[in-house]
C-alpha cells in the first residue's frame, strides 16, 4: 500500500468548472449548470498526470437562504457523475456555506478546505495547485502553501501577491502549465492587459 502523499489540484467551482450566475445570483439548481469547454477534458488529464483533482467553494448563498443545502449536494453529485462519465475524477467537493460574518476558516481565502482534504486525503499541498477565477482563490491556495493559477483574459494587480503566480485564459489552458512545472518568477500572461480584477462576495 502507497502512503506517500499525492499531489492534487484545487478547483473553484463558478467560472472554473462550470459558467457563473449573473451578477448578484447564486446557481440554485442543477438545470442552471451550465459546463465550460474543455472542463471535463481537463480533468482527465490531470488525473492522467497522477494529480487528484478537488472542488473547493464558497456557497455563501446556503446561509444566506438563497440556496438550499439539498440542491447544492444533487449539483455536486451530479457535476461528479458528468465527469465521471468523461474518465475525470473529481475526488470530493468541498463548499463553505457560511456568510461573511461567520468569521469561519474554511471561507477563501482562508485556506481550511484545502487543509482538510489534504488531511483526509493524504495530499502533499507544496506539490499542489490551486486554480480559480479570483483573487480570493488565489490566496487560498497560497495561504495553504499550494503554487497558483489564476484564470482570467486581464492580468491582475501584483501587490500582495506571490511572484509565481501564473495566469491562464481557462482551466483547459491552465493544464501544461501545472505539467510543464512552471517555476516562474513573474505571472506568466497571454495576450492579457493589465487592469484590476474585482472581486465578488461570494
């Protein structure tokens, strides 16, 4: 039996995974997910490199009454059983149901849910990854100690964040740079310009 810590790569669930509600709004139902091209695909492949893949996210909607809790687990299961089907693993689905106020440790950018799935399944975090469409998400991940890729057509502000940060269009674009082991010392960028992302209260 092996019991030597994985890797893994962290996820944020809107705008990574699947496309986000409006401004404002919260997916409340499977019939509102909606896939991003090349999502599933790049699962696989990242399960084909040896990485286990996890889905961490903020559903600050559960406490506020916006989402019901049961609705939220048929979406996750559902999300796994899609791309399941697609041979890509989403290991487990972590989400953070509290408000603001809650002042909890799982909530992004405090990194309580890449913490406890690396507890519970034997991940290495410094060999890991976390990938999001945030600020928020790229905190988290460094806050756990992961390397970062932020996923975005504009280059972020760089103050308070780590020099290694990198920067892809989408998840799928995203994939050879985790492969590739990029160690760069500057956000690596694509045809980007350089304007301040805003952040959502999630």
């Amino acid at each position: 039996m092996n019991f030597l810590p994985s890797k893994a790569v962290f996820l944020d669930r809107d705008g990574v995974v699947n496309q986000k509600a409006p401004e404002g709004e919260y997916i409340r139902s499977w019939r509102e997910i909606q896939f991003l091209p090349g999502a599933a695909k790049a699962v696989a492949s990242l399960n084909r490199a040896g990485y286990k893949v996890f889905v961490v996210t903020n559903q600050r909607g559960v406490a506020t009454r916006k989402v019901k809790t049961g609705d939220l687990l048929e979406i996750h299961e559902r999300i796994q059983r899609e791309f399941a089907q697609h041979s890509a693993v989403i290991s487990q689905i972590y989400y953070c149901p509290h408000d603001l106020a809650a002042k909890c440790v799982c909530r992004k950018p405090q990194p309580g849910m890449l913490r406890q799935a690396a507890q519970e399944h034997n991940v290495d975090l410094t060999a890991s990854w976390m990938v999001g469409d945030s600020l928020t998400d790229v905190k988290a991940g460094e806050n756990a100690g992961c390397r970062t890729i932020l996923l975005a057509s504009t280059s972020p502000s760089k103050s308070g964040l780590s020099s290694r940060l990198l920067v892809a269009e989408s998840l799928e674009l995203a994939v050879p740079l985790m492969l590739n082991g990029h160690d760069v010392q500057s956000p690596l960028r694509s045809n980007i310009t350089n304007r301040t992302i805003q952040e959502p209260f999630l």
